[in-house]
C-alpha cells in the first residue's frame, strides 16, 4: 500500500499478477485494448478486495465532490437519441444544481483521469453503458421494456405486420460499439416472431459502393423482401442505393429506419422509422447519478413514425 495509506494502482497491480497498465486499462473500461475477461475480473475483485479509489475520486470524499456530471458519449452513438438523452439528463440535473459536462469521442485512461483530477466530478456516466458492457437488463427497462432490445424488435415487427418475413440489418462502414447489441436484440425479436434471423451487411458511405452493396445483396438473396436501417443514416444510403440499381421502394424492397432524424420526411419515397423519446432516459439517469429517487419517470414507448417506404 502506498506510504499515504491511500491504495493505488501499483497495490491493485501487485495483487492482481499485472501491470500498473493493464489495471488503468480495466479499471477506465479502454474499449481499445484487448484484455481477457479472467484478468479483468481478477483486476477487478483486487480493486474491491483493497477498497482502491481513484484519486479524483478519492479527494472528492475529502473535500466534496464538485456539482458536474460528467457524460462520455463514444465516437459512432451521436443521434437524435443521444441528443434527447443529453437534454434530459442536462435538464435534470440543473433543476438539482448540478452542472453537466460532455466528451464526445475516444476517451483514452488517460485524459478520464485528468478529468477526474481536475473536477472531482460527482458522477461519470458512458453512454448506453449497459448495453456496451453485457448488462443490458440491468437497466430500468430491462432492455426489452424500453430499452434498445424493444426497440429493435418494434423496427421488425413493423417490417412483419407488413408481411415481410425475410429481412436484412443494413449496418454502417464504420465501426459503431453498439453494432454487436443490435444484432443481438435483432436475432431474439426475429425468434420470438416467429421469422429467420435477417443477415447483416455493410452499406458504405460512398454512393457507388453502396449500390454495389445493395445489388450484391438482393441478387444473391432474392427472398429478402425488407431492409432495416441500423439508424436513419444508413436506412437513407439503402433508400438511394436501391433507385440506383433500379429497385422500387416499397414494392420490390421495403426500407426502415431507426432514431428518426427528421431528413426521412423529404425524400421519395418518404422513410419510415422508428422514433425513440429520450428525454425521460436521461432524466432517470440524472437522479441515479444524484442518489435520487426515481419516482414515477417512466420512459414513454418508442413508436413507429410511418411513411412511404414500408
């Protein structure tokens, strides 16, 4: 233990069997290194064992922590619903005299602990962090109430009412962390509705590409009858592509949205989508992060903007 008594990251290190590195890794969840799960969690249960508190935080217990909230967003999950989440957490939180500070983009261990030094936040929140860690019926909804996972399953069972049985998950080109939980959500709500689990495939953002993309797609699997957008950016690029290639929109292939950005409404045809309220969410975040009770905010349900193109 170092000599002020406090417990470090070279004690969390020495008990654990690894580096000084590798704990600052875990313990600032870096999403760029690769580490097994045993050693994170021998890393972990080390840092619970000794009562390690890192130094911003520590010093905030001394001298109280500061009145910001601090909210990480990754790069790859800004979107209407991020930006309805920040106004009802920024919202909240001010009606509780608290002020909230967000970082966009990569986040290194490093730079998380200048923040913490400097500010002693009184909270640090990630974004959609239940969903990028496994836990994602850990959060208010469980994930499948009002969560992502209901979410997804409302964009297909739209896609479904519309007698569309086989579908595709249009994906974007560059690398989203929440990719691997909508697949996911995307699979259970396909088995629960009784159709097979729809194929992915990356649509890229130069327009050729993407048309190449959209024609190898609906030439090698013609039974696809419906594409679903993994959000409003990627469900446009499939609506041009598909013009590009000559396929009609909704009669050969239908297309779906996700996160309602509002440009679905002035294209041809118009895009159908999926509009998620998260005003609430970010609200219910603000009083866990305070300690406070969550009283009677309930998330209201996300719901099917239709258009055209379903």
């Amino acid at each position: 233990m170092g000599s002020s008594g406090r417990v470090t990251l070279n004690d969390v290190a020495a008990a654990s069997g690894v580096s000084r590195a590798t704990v600052s890794f875990v313990l600032n969840d870096d999403p760029h290194q690769t580490i097994s799960a045993a050693t994170r969690d021998r890393v972990k249960q080390a840092a619970r064992e000794l009562g390690y508190v890192p130094h911003g935080v520590a010093r905030a217990l001394r001298e109280g922590s500061s009145r910001v909230v601090v909210l990480n967003i990754d790069a790859g999950m800004e979107g209407k619903y991020s930006r309805s989440y920040v106004q009802g957490l920024d919202s909240e939180l001010a009606a509780h005299d608290h002020v909230l500070l967000v970082r966009h983009g990569h986040h290194t261990p490093q730079s998380t602990q200048q923040v913490l030094d400097a500010i002693a936040p009184r909270a640090v929140i990630r974004f959609g962090e239940t969903y990028l860690t496994g836990h994602e019926l850990d959060d208010l909804g469980g994930g499948w109430r009002d969560g992502l996972a209901a979410h997804s399953a409302l964009q297909l069972r739209h896609l479904v009412e519309h007698g569309h049985t086989r579908i595709a998950l249009a994906l974007p080109d560059t690398e989203s962390p929440l990719a691997a939980a909508r697949l996911k959500f995307t699979g259970h709500a396909a088995l629960n509705l009784g159709i097979p689990v729809p194929d992915s495939f990356v649509t890229p953002l130069d327009r050729v590409a993407c048309a190449e993309a959209i024609d190898a797609l609906l030439t090698t699997a013609p039974e696809v009858t419906a594409i679903a957008g993994f959000n409003d950016d990627v469900a446009l690029r499939v609506l041009r592509a598909a013009g590009d290639v000559g396929r009609r929109v909704p009669d050969e292939v239908a297309v779906i949205g996700f996160d309602d950005n509002g440009y679905g409404a002035y294209t041809t045809p118009e895009l159908t989508t999926v509009n998620v309220d998260a005003e609430t969410h970010g609200r219910l975040s603000a009083r866990l992060a305070l300690g406070l009770d969550t009283g009677s905010l309930r998330p209201p349900p996300a719901r099917v903007v239709a258009r055209q193109s379903v």
